[in-house]
C-alpha cells in the first residue's frame, strides 16, 4: 500500500494559465474524490469517481474545471483559465465503497 | 447534509486524555459519524468512524450518544505529535462524500 499520490506537490503559475493535476489513488480503490481546502478552512468537496464514471459534481466545480479518470485508474484535475480564487490545497482521496477514505497531501495552487 | 459543530481549539497537557467533542444534532439513520485529523501541510488522516455503538481502534476511542446527536473522540494518552486539526464528519450515504466542518485544533502542550 503506497497511498494516494498526488503530483505536483507545489503549482505557482500565472493568472489566465491552464492548470493540470494528477491523482494516483490506492490500487483497488474504485472510488476516487476530489477536494478543494482554502486557508483555515476544512476541505470542500468537488467531484467523485466511481471507476471511470463522474458520478457527481458540486456547485463549486465551475465550467473551468474538469476532472477525468479514463481508466478508472488515475484522475487529472485541470483548471482553465486560473483566476485569483482558484488559489489553494486541491487533495485527492480515494477508497472502497463504502470503506473510508484515505487522502494524499495534497497540490497546493499558487495564482500570481 | 448533516452538519456538525466543533469547538474551534483546545488543549491538552502530554500524557493526558484529550476528548474532542461534536455535535451533530440533524444526523440521519444511516449516516455514519467519521472522524479525521489533518497536521499542517498533510492531507487529512482517517482516525475512526461509527454509525450507533462505541468504536476504539489503535488510535482512538470514538462515543456516541444513544440519540446520535453528539459524539466525543478520545485520544486516551495524547503526544505532541497528536497536535493537529480534527475534524467530526458525517458521512452522507450512498456517495460516501464528506462534508468537513472547520474543525477542532487541538494543542497538546509539554
């Protein structure tokens, strides 16, 4: 078990830039979540996964914001055309149904 | 959703037993209660979960109350490194989302 990995650690980029996260969850873990977590805040949920299926989405996650798993395996997180308030922790969790879930450490986006 | 509410800090001196409370008054039948922690800069740590009955595992005790309405998280002999932010969570079924509140921090002190 090498739990959820998450890359890059750290992202610093430019107002109006596209951005790109990658998720590796647990092996075997079927379900995969997406979060956001601003400064002293509690992380807020965005997206989940079931295998390959995006299952649900919250009204956070705005049309700039896209999440795929193609293989039900990795996920990628993309934001385009970043904006101020994009900045913060974007984690990754994934986990069994119905089992809890285990988190990586997290993106941390920086907007200049 | 269920939401819960947290005290926002505490303290607790090394060696003794902290117990965090939360309330979560509006919690449903089959909604569980789940506990994790986050330590600065970590993504949050699963610590312990339960539905009705009164959990422990290697890290911690878990009590909830017979209505469901509140439960207490207790780290029987807290460390320095048990120093983070906990966060009481109730787990909406079916999607098994989380929906985090701010939290509790929790400083244990020498």
């Amino acid at each position: 078990d090498t739990g959820v990995s998450q890359d890059p650690r750290h992202k610093i980029t430019k107002r109006g830039q596209n951005v790109t996260f990658r998720c590796d969850p647990i092996s075997e873990h079927n379900r995969l979540y997406w979060y956001r977590q601003t400064l002293g805040q509690g992380p807020e949920f965005l997206t989940y996964f079931q295998n390959e299926a995006q299952l649900e989405k919250s009204r956070l996650l705005s049309d700039r914001f896209s999440a795929e798993r193609p293989k039900g395996s990795f996920s990628t997180l993309e934001i385009q055309r970043t904006e101020q308030g994009d900045s913060a922790m974007y984690l990754c969790a994934s986990s069994k149904v119905g089992w809890p879930q285990h988190f990586g450490d997290g993106t941390r986006l920086s907007i200049l | 959703d269920a939401k819960t509410t947290q005290p926002p800090s505490m303290d607790c001196a090394e060696g003794r037993a902290a117990n965090l409370p939360c309330n979560h008054s509006t919690i449903s039948g089959n909604e569980y209660v789940y506990w994790y922690r986050q330590i600065h800069s970590q993504g949050p740590q699963y610590i312990i979960h339960g539905l009705k009955n009164n959990e422990t595992n290697e890290m911690a005790s878990l009590i909830i109350t017979e209505d469901r309405k509140s439960s207490t998280l207790i780290l029987p002999h807290a460390t320095l490194r048990d120093t983070a932010v906990y966060y009481c969570i109730v787990r909406v079924g079916g999607t098994d989302k989380l929906i985090f509140g701010t939290g509790t921090r929790l400083q244990v002190f020498p």
